[in-house]
C-alpha cells in the first residue's frame, strides 16, 4: 500500500467521522435546545401560576375582608338599634309603673276615706240600733 492509499483511507475515515459528528450535532443541539426552551418555559408557567394563584389569594382575602366588615357594621347597627329600643321600652316602663303608683295611691286614699265612712256609719248604726 502506498502512501496514497494509507492518506485516502485516513481522509476517508476522517470525512465518515466528520460526517457523523455533523449529523450527531444536527440532530443533538436542536433537541438539547429544546429541552431546555422547555425547562425554562415550564419554570415561567410554574411561576406565573404561582403569581396568579398568590392574586387568588388576595382577592380572597380582600373578599372576605370586606364581608367582615360589612357584617361588623351590621352587628354594630343592630346592637345601636336594640339599645334605641331599650331605652324607649325603659321611658315605657318608668312611665307605666308611675300610673300605676299614682293609682295605687289614689286607691290607698279612697280605701282610707271609706274606712272612716263606714267606721262612722258603724258609730251611727250602733248608736241607733239598741243592743238586744
């Protein structure tokens, strides 16, 4: 074999090993880079779903913030609704018992004139009547 020959068959064997590494890499880096275009873009999608579900969040809180608030605010109209009616039930009270206590006093005040009405009339009839 000569020279050429041995220097055609390395030539030869290099180009085949080119050949392959350049289909090795043709196909290789194309799908590395897709494989990390993916990492990356699941990252973002995982990032924005967490992003989206901490708005989720806040919008929940905000809505139960203000149902609490509005329920504070009812309670409080409530409480400053049953105080008006206790005190108006109070004034109606005070003033039934002092009808009634001026009633009663007027009765007290009858009852002690017609004690001495018929202690009187007793007085007469005994007087009147002889004992037998």
């Amino acid at each position: 074999m000569d020279i050429l020959d041995i220097l055609s068959i390395i030539t030869s064997i290099a180009t085949f090993i080119g050949i392959a590494f350049l289909v090795y890499n043709k196909f290789h880096v194309p799908q590395e880079k897709l494989e990390k275009q993916q990492l990356i873009t699941e990252g973002e999608i995982d990032n924005k779903a967490s992003i989206l579900a901490q708005k989720e969040l806040e919008t929940k809180a905000l809505l139960l913030a203000d149902q609490v608030r509005s329920k504070n605010e009812e309670n409080e109209k409530r409480f400053h609704d049953m105080g008006i009616r206790l005190d108006t039930a109070m004034t109606t009270a005070q003033n039934h018992i002092h009808t009634v206590d001026v009633k009663v006093d007027k009765l007290i005040e009858t009852v002690g004139i017609m004690t001495n009405k018929i202690t009187e009339l007793t007085t007469i009839i005994n007087e009147r009547i002889p004992k037998n």
